[in-house]
C-alpha cells in the first residue's frame, strides 16, 4: 500500500542523454536499456506500482519519441509524460513537472538498480519522512556497495539515529566520502518555492540540495546490491548478476 504522506505520484527522471553509455545509447534512450529481458524504465514502474503508488511523472528529452512509443505499448500503470524541448537536468526537469505534486513526494532516476526490494525501501522512506522537518531525504548507500561505480562518494553522514537516519555533509574537497546517493529521494514541494528553484530552466537537483541546510538528510540502506548502470562496468556487473 503506497504511504499515505507522499503524493500517489511519483517522479521518474528519463530526460538525459546516457553519454557515459555511448555508443549503446547513439540510438536508444538511457531508460529503455534492458538488463536480463526489462527495460531500466519498466523495472521502475513495476516497482512502483507495487509500492501502491498510482502515477508516474516521466519527463523526457532524447530520443523523447522512443520512449512515449514504448510506453504506449508497454505502460504497466498510469503515467504523464513533462517533456523538455531543451534539456532541464534534474532539477529544472523536476521544477517542471511540479504541478503534479501537491505534497512531497517520491524522485526516482531511471538508471537506479538494486537487488533490495524497493517497495520496501519506499515504505521506509515514508515513514521516516517528517514534512514538517524536512524537505529532502535522499538514500544513500556505503561508497563501497555501489559496484561499477567510478566516484569518490557524495557525503559524510552525522547524528546517525537507530533508523540510520542523520544530518548530511557535502564531500567538497575531501578526496572521498563513505556514501553514495542512490538516485531515490523524497522531496517537499515546498523546497522549490524560492525564485532560484521554481524557474522552469536548466540546473542540477544538488543546487537545492545544498541551500536546504539541515533540512537536508539521508538514510542508509545497507540491503542488497547496487549497480551504477550509468556506465559500461556497472551495466555489465548488473547483467551479470540477473543471470
């Protein structure tokens, strides 16, 4: 049953151009890449609806007309496309689709693969969400759990409660952090209420992320696997894994 505190719609970011995955993605969007017999795009929709969730927001850009054709024959639920003639980045393309949420609500990047159960990790989301607090949770896993990832992580994490719950800080100029985010997070509305955010153009969701101040936190999952199918290695790693 999807989390009565988050909006029944959910944000799935399918817009950008997959360069990193070149020369598979010259012709075929990011999201419709498969691993075993499923797109990346699919494999999200079906975690999702099984969440409870009853919409998924897909804002697209490259190679737009590929992936509404394979919604169109292929849609496991309801969904709405927020199309970007130019590419808005994640959170120009999330300030776009905003009119879809009335209260906060569940960002999924497409590329995002795991072995965990993610309809679990939603529900736990939710349920450590606070909106009265908050304005951002992001998931994050420990640098190391990310295979096929080629960073040097993204945060520290401070005030660690038992839920593994904590305030987050920047990895700036440290030469690495013990946590990656994962591409899932929980945003408030509210959040992108500042004229910085709430224009309809071109800047990156770490912007906000960075003006939110303790309103900004994450939670650690240590479950499962997870692949950065972003890249070459972490595709074939994710390949291999489904058998």
């Amino acid at each position: 049953m999807m989390p009565s505190s988050l909006c029944s719609s959910v944000m799935i970011l399918s817009a950008g151009f997959g360069k990193r995955l070149h020369p598979l993605t010259l012709d075929m969007p990011k999201p419709l890449v498969t691993i075993g017999a499923e797109t990346l795009l699919d494999y999200h929709l079906k975690h999702v609806k099984e969440a409870g969730f009853t919409k998924a927001i897909i804002n697209t850009h490259y190679l737009a007309k590929k992936i509404e054709a394979h919604l169109e024959m292929h849609g496991a639920m309801p969904y709405a496309i927020s199309h970007e003639d130019d590419l808005l980045e994640t959170g120009g393309g999330i300030a776009k689709a905003l009119d879809h949420f009335n209260k906060p609500f569940l960002s999924i990047n497409s590329d995002a693969y795991t072995h965990a159960h993610l309809p679990s990790l939603y529900a736990m989301m939710a349920s450590i969400f606070d909106p009265d607090t908050m304005d951002v949770l992001l998931l994050l896993v420990p640098t190391k759990k990310m295979l096929g990832y080629e960073g040097q992580g993204d945060f520290f994490i401070h005030s660690l409660t038992n839920k593994k719950k904590g305030l987050l800080t920047f990895k700036g100029d440290a030469p690495s952090a013990p946590y990656v985010y994962t591409g899932i997070q929980i945003l408030h509305p509210r959040a992108f209420e500042s004229s910085d955010f709430s224009m309809i153009q071109k800047w990156v969701i770490p912007e906000l992320w960075k003006k939110c101040g303790e309103r900004l936190l994450g939670v650690i999952v240590e479950d499962g696997d997870w692949f950065d199918t972003g890249n070459h290695t972490g595709l074939a790693l994710a390949r291999r894994s489904h058998g």
